[in-house]
C-alpha cells in the first residue's frame, strides 16, 4: 500500500518484480507519469536495439554538414533562446 504514490516508482518496481501493490495520490496529475512509467513495461527491448542497430548503419550522405534546410531545429537562432550556451555547447556534438 502507497498512500503517496508521487510518479509511481514503487507501483512499477512491484509491478517489474511480480509484488501486489495498491496506491494512490492526491494530485491528478500522479496519473500522467504513472502511465508514462508504466508503458516501458511494455517495450521490446530487442526490438528497440535492433532499430539503433538499423540507425548505426546508416550512411550518412558525403555532403551532410550536421544540418537541414528543411529541420530548422538545428539553427543556432532558433535554439538560443531555450538553452544556455553551455547547454548549447553540449547539445552541438549530437545534431
């Protein structure tokens, strides 16, 4: 029994290792991460590797250069004012 049951965790750690539980919270908004959480339950895990598998393999075309003109998401402007310039340091590498 969970009387305060927050985001869930340990509903789905009962739940992942086969344990009854019951709980509930005052705010509705418990309700949204709990089903969030609980949803990864229901991944295929090996399906997910296999996709980053697929995309690992990809080949990149010779004239990428880490940006789209048609994902403008990537443009320095349009990401500035959401993150710091540490933040954007960071984030650079992975796009």
């Amino acid at each position: 029994m969970d009387p305060f049951m927050g985001s869930g965790t340990t509903g789905l750690v009962c739940q992942m290792i086969g344990i009854n539980s019951i709980g509930y919270d005052i705010m509705p908004i418990s309700s949204v991460s709990i089903k969030a959480k609980e949803d990864i339950l229901k991944y295929d895990t090996n399906e997910i590797k296999t996709l980053i598998k697929d995309i690992e393999a990809l080949n990149l075309p010779s004239n990428y250069n880490k940006s789209t003109p048609y994902i403008t998401i990537t443009e320095y402007r349009l990401i500035s004012p959401c993150f710091s310039n540490g933040d954007i340091r960071r984030l650079l590498p992975l796009i």
